[in-house]
C-alpha cells in the first residue's frame, strides 16, 4: 500500500511513501490498527508477510479481547493464533467458543495473561473446575466473572474462587444449578464486602439462608438476580431491605413465594424491582379487557 506525495517547490517526481514503512511502534500500532475492528485485521493479516507481522505484534499487544468482534462462531486453531502472543489482556470474552472451550484451550491463556480483570466464560459447558482454578490462582485482580450455564460449576469450584479473588465485584452464576445454599452462604462469607453485583437466577437450589447471609455480608450489594429461584421467600427479601442500603435493582419474577409486603419496603426506597405491584397489575389487566381502565373508578 502506497501513499503518493504531491510535488512542492523544486520537486519533479513525486514521492511514494509505503504504509509499512510509518514507525509501527509509535504511529501505526496506536493510532492506526487500534481503530481498525478485529475481523478487518485478520483480513489485513493475510495480505502479505509484512502486514501479517505487524497485526500479530497489535494482537501481542492487546489489552480486550472479545471472540465476539471476530464472528458469531470461530475455529479452536484460530483462537489459539490470535492469542499465542498476548501477555497484557485485562479483558477476555469467549462465549463464542463455547460449543468446544476446554481447559486445555483455555488454562494456557489464563496463565500468561495474570492483569486479566474481566472475563466471560458464560455458556462454556465443556470446561470443568480445573479451568476455574486456574483463573482463580492465577488472576488475583480479577473483578468481573461471567459463568452463566455453565452447568460444571459446582460448591468447591466456588470455593476456590472465593478463597483467591480478593478483587471479585460482578459474578454471575445464572443457570449455575449445582449450587446450594452452602456454597453461597461461603461465597458470601469470603467475599460479601467486595460484592456489587451477583446473579443466581434459574436454580431452584438457592433459598433464604443463601440470601440471608448474603444481606448480612454485602453492605455494597447494588444488583441482583433472583429470577427462578423458587425457594427463595419473603423473609429473605425483608432481610436484604434491612441489611442493604446500596442496593438499586433486584429481580424476583417467578419467585412465586415473595409476597409484595416483603418488597413495599424496598419500592419506597426506589430500587428496580421486575415484578409490578399488585394494583398495577390489576389495572393493567383491566386495561387489556376493556381498552379504557385509566378512565374506571376504582373507588369502593
């Protein structure tokens, strides 16, 4: 590729200038190719020997890596190429890999990348608790962790994870169905004073103790997902209402045992709740039968 100069003063031939040839170092890889989408890069990587150099030096130097940007699926081989030479990544997202992630795709990433500080392995159904020990171990900075569906994940998986992420602010265990209440109330324990945000949705394992203890240990709790969890009940949300002042959301749709006398205390604080209060509910169900129910009177 070759940029043409015009002639000025006493020039007669104007002179060709090779895009290769601007300083990579400190013009091309952060002015240039920062700007440049991931999927275009790896097209640009196959032009010739010299443009793939310099595309494999910016992915050596990457700092968030998301599978996404490459396309809705990508080959194990590819994955391993684009990564063997980073060593700087603070976040990493692979939910695109997750019909073949194994921990022996996985746990060498982990290992020569330890400033890793967000990482989303959710729907990643092929790894195990090894992969999870190795993120714990090796990436004590870690503060956000996606495992959503990851159906391997399992009490002592969390444990270890609790014992070795000093840093954890966001985990989400959605769909995370081997948990039981024990391994929350550990969680909790370990690591409620650092925890913002938390997702257990969709497991039927998870009830008051787990969210009880939660409330006592996580002053800074601000969201949290308990869509599905069919144990859980009233007496669990009145103790988040009185143990977390910080919270702003909370999700409760189908925890058919949660009564709105539990929640009243929270809607006056003004957290987000998804289930709508029982007179809502009721005008808008008026509302669909009859087209005009802003217009009834409801007085008795």
């Amino acid at each position: 590729m070759e940029l043409q100069m015009e002639p000025s003063g006493g020039e007669q031939e104007p002179r060709a200038i090779r895009l290769l040839d601007l300083p990579w170092e400190d013009v091309l890889l952060p002015h240039v190719l920062n700007r440049v989408p991931l999927c275009q890069l790896l097209r640009l990587q196959r032009v010739s020997r010299a443009f793939g150099a310099l595309v494999q030096l910016h992915l050596a130097r990457l700092r968030r890596f998301d599978a996404a940007q490459v396309g809705p699926q990508i080959p194990r081989a590819a994955l391993a190429r684009l990564l063997r030479d980073a060593e700087g990544l603070q976040e990493l997202a692979l939910a695109p890999c997750h019909e073949w992630l194994s921990d022996e795709d996985l746990v060498p990433v982990l290992a020569r990348n330890p400033q890793l500080r967000n990482v989303a392995l959710a729907g990643c159904g092929q790894l195990s608790r090894r992969a999870l020990g190795a993120l714990a171990e090796g990436c004590p900075r870690l503060q956000r962790l996606s495992l959503a569906h990851c159906d391997w994940v399992d009490g002592l998986a969390l444990r270890g994870l609790a014992d070795r992420c000093p840093a954890l602010e966001e985990l989400d265990l959605t769909a995370c169905r081997q948990l039981k209440d024990e391994a929350i109330v550990y969680l909790a324990q370990r690591r409620g004073a650092g925890l913002r945000s938390l997702s257990l949705a969709v497991n039927a394992n998870v009830g008051d103790a787990a969210v009880q203890e939660l409330a006592r240990n996580c002053p800074e709790l601000q969201h949290l997902d308990l869509t599905g969890c069919l144990r859980v009940g009233s007496d669990g949300i009145r103790t988040l209402a009185e143990y977390c002042p910080a919270l702003r959301s909370l999700r409760v749709r189908h925890c058919h045992h949660v009564a709105e006398p539990s929640l009243s205390r929270l809607r006056k604080r003004g957290v987000d709740i998804d289930v709508e209060p029982p007179l809502h509910q009721a005008l808008v169900l008026l509302q669909d039968m009859a087209g005009f129910a802003p217009f009834l009177n409801l007085q008795v």
